[in-house]
C-alpha cells in the first residue's frame, strides 16, 4: 500500500471563490475523480500536503486518501503550483483500486555519461522522451526508468527495448519507439572521416 496519506476534508462549495476562501484558511483545493462516481471537491491541510509534495512520491504515485474512518487508494495526476510563490495551488486525485493496471508517465533518466566514448568524443545524447507512458499496477509504479550509456558511441540510438521494465510493467504504444540518439558535430564527423584516412593502407583497407 501507499506510504503517503493524505487526510482530506469534503468542500461543501466550489468555484475560484471558494477555493481562494479554502487557501486564506490554510489548506490546497482539489478534486477527486474516477471510480464511476461524481467528483468530489476536497481540500488538504497546506502543509501536510507540501511534506508530501516534496518527498518526491505524490505525483503520479499510489497515495492514500483517508477521509474520518475511510480510506481509498489514488493517484495524484496533476498538482498546479503558484506562478510566483511555487506553493501547491490545486490537486486532481484519481481513484483507483491497489492492484488495478492504470495508464501512467514514467521519467527517464541516463546514468554514467562519462562511460560513454561517444559522448567523450564529442557527441551529444540527444533526448526524443523525456518520460514514457506506462501501463502497470497501481501500487508497482516504477520510480524512474533508468538507461546505461556505458558503451554507448555516437549513432547509437537508444530504443523503449533497451530498458528493463519490472514484471508487470509494459509501454502503452505497441512499437519499439526511440527514447533517445547519440549524435555528433559535423566537425566530429570530419575527424573520425581523416582518422580512419590515416590508418587506412594504400588498398584503402585499415592497417593491422
């Protein structure tokens, strides 16, 4: 089950009024959706929901939402934040069941660039997804998806096949798309071009 609780109160009013009347007394405005029922209006006290903001596990994690004695698991899919002061604004949660398969974006993240020789080289990793969709349990969200550019050399390109998903875990899109390139200048190219000229017998094939 989720780490994060969320103690929520029901407004009784909605519209930009009222959610300004639930900020000045201490609290963040949101919504509750899904499950085949209305949306409810709720709100969270202000600093219980900015504990669980900044812990890294609110967006687009299982939470639990805890109302008097009741309980349900949700996922927070959107969260707005102040232009000016990047306090939490507003909320949307989602109800889900704990094991149900949802649909949800994932981050990507590249480890150990400085073991790529094209990146050494020069080249430029170039990112086409910053984060992919994922269709996985509720309560097994991956954190992050995570590639190795150890090896990596320039003209590679780095596919949603060269990640290993956990148990469970798929893309929604149904092709292995990119995720990510590894590119060189056109000086670069030049270079690797007059270098391979210089080890390259009279044949024009490279020398032992």
């Amino acid at each position: 089950m989720a780490d994060i609780v969320l103690n929520v109160e029901v407004r009784e009013q909605t519209g930009t009024g009222a959610a300004r009347t639930v900020r000045r007394s201490g609290k963040v405005p949101g919504v509750l959706y899904g499950g085949g029922k209305d949306p409810v209006a709720i709100s969270v006290p202000a600093n219980e929901f900015r504990k669980a903001l900044y812990t890294g596990k609110l967006l687009g994690h299982l939470v639990t939402l805890k109302y008097g004695k009741e309980t349900q698991p949700v996922i927070a899919k959107a969260i707005d934040m102040h232009p000016v002061t990047d306090e939490p604004w507003h909320f949307d949660l989602y109800r889900v069941d704990a094991h149900q398969q949802i649909k949800i974006s994932v981050p990507v993240h590249f480890i150990n660039h400085e073991e790529s020789p094209g990146l050494k080289r020069g080249g430029t990793l170039n990112v086409v997804r910053h984060d992919v969709e994922l269709s996985c349990p509720a309560d097994a969200i991956p954190e992050e998806l995570i590639f190795d550019l150890t090896g990596l050399e320039i003209g590679d390109t780095i596919r949603i096949s060269g990640f290993d998903l956990p148990k469970g875990v798929e893309a929604t899109v149904d092709r292995d798309f990119v995720i990510a390139t590894l590119a060189g200048t056109s000086a670069q190219a030049a270079q690797d071009a007059a270098a391979d000229a210089e080890t390259a017998g009279p044949t024009g094939e490279t020398e032992a």
